[in-house]
C-alpha cells in the first residue's frame, strides 16, 4: 500500500480557511431572489430581520462578495475541532478492485456527530453579538438540534428545538444529547403553537416534516420577545458557513497535486452539498475544471429527480419568504425514512440554479441499498456513517466501480457528512430485514405539487 498520498491528509491549525467562500458570486446565472409572501416582491432585510439575525440576512443577500471575512470569534470556535480529515480510503479501493482513487471529507468528529457545527457556531455568535437572548430552531434526524444546543449552550442562549416527531421517536439519544446541552426540545407537530396544532388537527397520526416544525419555530420566535429563528440549511448564509468544508478539502488535495474528477455529496436542503463542491464548483464555473458534481437524496423524498423548479414556500403554514428551488411542494410529507436530514421538500436555490444550468447532475437511491453501502464502509474503513452521508457512499462506489468496468483511473471525493451513532435503530432495523423502501407515487407528488404556490414569474 506504499503511496505518496497518506492515508490522511491534514491541514495545520493555521491553515484553517479565514474566509467562507461565496459561489454566488461566481455564478452568472443568479439563484432568483427570495420574494416576500405578501407583496411578491424581492425581500428586502427588513423582511427577513424580523425572524433571522441582522448579520445572516445581510450575507443571505449578498450575491457579490465572493470572499466573506470569517470573524475572529468564530476563527477561534472553529479551531476547538476543525481542521477535519481528508482521508483516501485505500481499504475501500482495494476491496472494489477500482483504479479509482477514492477520498473523503470526514466532518463526524465532534459532538454533534457532523458539519452542522460549521453553521450553528456562527449563527449563535452573530446572535450573541446583536444581544439577542433566546433562539428557535427545527431538526429533523438531530444533527443540525445538537449543534445548535452545542452553540447555544457555548454562547449562552436559550434554545427551543422542534424535532420531527418520527425522527424524535427514532433517535431518543438525540432527544438526550440536545437536553444534555439545556436546549428545550419539542417533538413537532405539537399542541405548542398555533401551526402545530393546525397539522394535528388535520392529520392527527403524522409523523411530521422539517416543513412542519420550521413552522412551529417561526412562530415561537415570532411571538417570543428578544428571540430570533436559525435554521441548518437551504438558505445562503448557511451554504456559505459551510463552503469552510471543500475549501480545507481543496487545500489538503492542492498539496499533493490531486484534483478530484467526481465529487459527491448527499442533498437534503444542500448545506453539505453546498459546502464541500463550493471551491471545486468555482473552478468549473471559471472554466478551470471538469470535474463531475453529484447530489445524491432519498428516492423516498425525491427533491431534485422529480421535483419541479417552483417558487415555493419552506415551511407547512406557507409562513417564509418564498423561494425559487427544486420542490416537491412544501405540503409534501415523506415517508418515515431513517435519513431523517435528507426529508426536506426543497433544496437552496443557488444549488437548484446550478442544477437547472446543468453544472450538478442527480440521483436517487433506494432506503435499503444506501445502509448495504454503509455497512460495506464500515467494516472497510472502521467509521459508522450517518444514514444521510451513506448516500454519498453508495454513489461514490458506484462510480469506482465503473471506472473499474471501463478502466478508467479518476479521483473520486465524496462527503462523509456525519457519524451513525445515534442511528443504531436503523441499523437494527437493516439487520433484522425489517427495513422498508417506500418510494412515492406519482399520486402522492402531485398532493405536494398542489401546494405550490401559483405565481408565473
């Protein structure tokens, strides 16, 4: 196994990027702006400041600066657990009998289990900064609940979570660690708001979607004085915190010389996505690259394959600005599938831009097939994937394994975006063969589709 390329590339405490980097500034075809729910007209900052943090809303509409300053604050947060690994997986190549090189991006290492830190750290000090008190947010499979606790808890924030309900029920070590930290946690829906109890009424057994409790925390924070929405994906501002990921990826990969030809990540809302293709994605845009991009998510909640590019709303009550994004219509409820990160009805609009452009191609895999990658993974490269990155992997072995039927010898980088620890029930569940694949009609699109606003623009 001799090779100049170790089997971890890392990247000194003094390398860690100082900037986020901005794609949008690269693109010349801009995402659509957001649209205010009223007047459908582009949403201005005083639109969004009334829910979000003064300092988000002002880099979420920023479509020029390409390089944003990252804060000494958030430089020295950051440093308590990045640089991540970028790590070759050499078992997994082996295994495969692949001529491909294959890389990963490893953001599992801290406490929250994934890259959600990268975005929740900052949202919580820009918080802390404009003296706001207390933060509302959602979670679906807990990732993006337990950083925000971690960050709430390290700035001194109040925190309520709305968590999915049947994410809720499928990971109670979630429910623990985000208590652990002094987060108050709901299951959403819920008799706590006024949108919950709508949803209950309308389908009491629901198990819930990210739309239903981005619902419920836009209310509370709303009508709770001195408190403010954040939120772990789909808008901008979270995209760009992210973008940290393919920048140190980038710069671990520029030391040896390797530029990858394919590069994977799962997509839910695109936070991951977003952030590990950003510098890579810049190349291409400026024509320096060819590099392959592909988003992979759930066939049981299909987003970018059979959704429609659509203004729509992000949330169930049709509260938010509206966005234009791939959407299976934000009334669309997904099916209870373990990869509770990936069921969101749409996707960031710069990555749904880059889609429609032509510049990301897609995929959608089967429940059952994402844990057979998984554990293949796991037993090659001794780390437990979240169900959400182990769609990444399922993608990135199959693209091995046709440069292994063609001969082809391409680098392939994938996301490894977070760890399975807490997902153990699911893997039960794979083991025991109890584990279902429910992919939604076409009957069942079009209930979602119906939801979506009729605006011709």
């Amino acid at each position: 196994m001799a090779s100049k390329i170790p089997t971890r590339l890392y990247l000194s405490e003094d390398e860690i990027p100082k900037y986020w980097y901005n794609i949008r500034a690269d693109m010349k075809n801009k995402p659509e702006p957001l649209l205010h729910p009223g007047t459908l007209k582009p949403a201005v900052a005083a639109d969004l400041q009334a829910v979000f943090c003064k300092e988000p809303v002002k880099q979420e509409l920023d479509e020029t600066t390409r390089l944003v300053p990252i804060p000494e604050g958030i430089q020295e947060f950051y440093k308590a657990y990045r640089p991540a690994a970028l790590v070759r997986a050499y078992f997994l190549e082996k295994t495969l009998g692949t001529p491909a090189e294959i890389y990963y991006k490893f953001e599992g290492t801290n406490t929250s289990g994934s890259h959600k830190l990268n975005s929740a750290g900052p949202q919580a000090h820009y918080a802390k900064e404009e003296g706001i008190r207390s933060l509302t947010t959602e979670t679906g499979a807990g990732q993006w609940g337990t950083a925000m606790a971690m960050a709430a808890a390290f700035y001194g924030l109040d925190l309520t979570v709305y968590m999915v309900k049947v994410s809720c029920e499928q990971k109670p070590g979630r429910k623990a660690l985000i208590e652990t930290y002094g987060a108050n946690l709901i299951a959403s829906p819920s008799e706590t708001t006024a949108s919950g109890k709508a949803i209950l009424a309308a389908a009491p057994d629901t198990g819930g979607s990210l739309g239903c409790a981005i619902s419920e925390a836009i209310e509370k924070a709303a009508k709770t004085e001195n408190c403010r929405y954040v939120l772990g994906s789909v808008l901008n501002h979270v995209t760009l915190h992210q973008s940290i990921i393919g920048q140190e990826a980038k710069a671990a990969l520029d030391k040896y010389g390797v530029k990858p030809d394919i590069v994977i990540g799962c997509a839910g809302g695109g936070s991951n996505l977003s952030g590990l293709i950003a510098p890579f994605m810049g190349e291409k845009l400026a024509g320096k690259s060819n590099a392959r991009f592909i988003a992979v998510e759930p066939a049981s909640c299909p987003t970018f394959t059979r959704g429609r590019y659509a203004y729509d709303f992000g949330d169930s009550a049709k509260t938010t600005p509206l966005m234009k994004m791939m959407t299976l219509g934000s009334g669309f409820v997904p099916s209870g599938s373990h990869a509770g990160g990936l069921r969101y009805h749409g996707m960031n609009n710069a990555l749904s831009k880059l889609y429609k452009d032509g510049y990301i191609e897609a995929r959608a895999e089967k429940q059952t097939d994402v844990f057979e990658a998984a554990v293949m993974f796991m037993k090659l490269e001794g780390i437990l994937p979240a169900p959400e990155s182990s769609h990444a992997i399922k993608a990135a072995i199959d693209e091995a394994l046709e440069c292994k039927r063609t001969g082809e010898k391409k680098v392939i980088l994938f996301g490894l975006s977070g760890t399975g620890y807490f997902d153990l029930s699911a893997y039960t569940a794979f083991n025991n063969k109890t584990m279902s694949d429910h992919i939604p009609s076409d009957e069942e699109l079009e209930r979602g589709f119906a939801t979506i606003p009729d605006i011709a623009l």
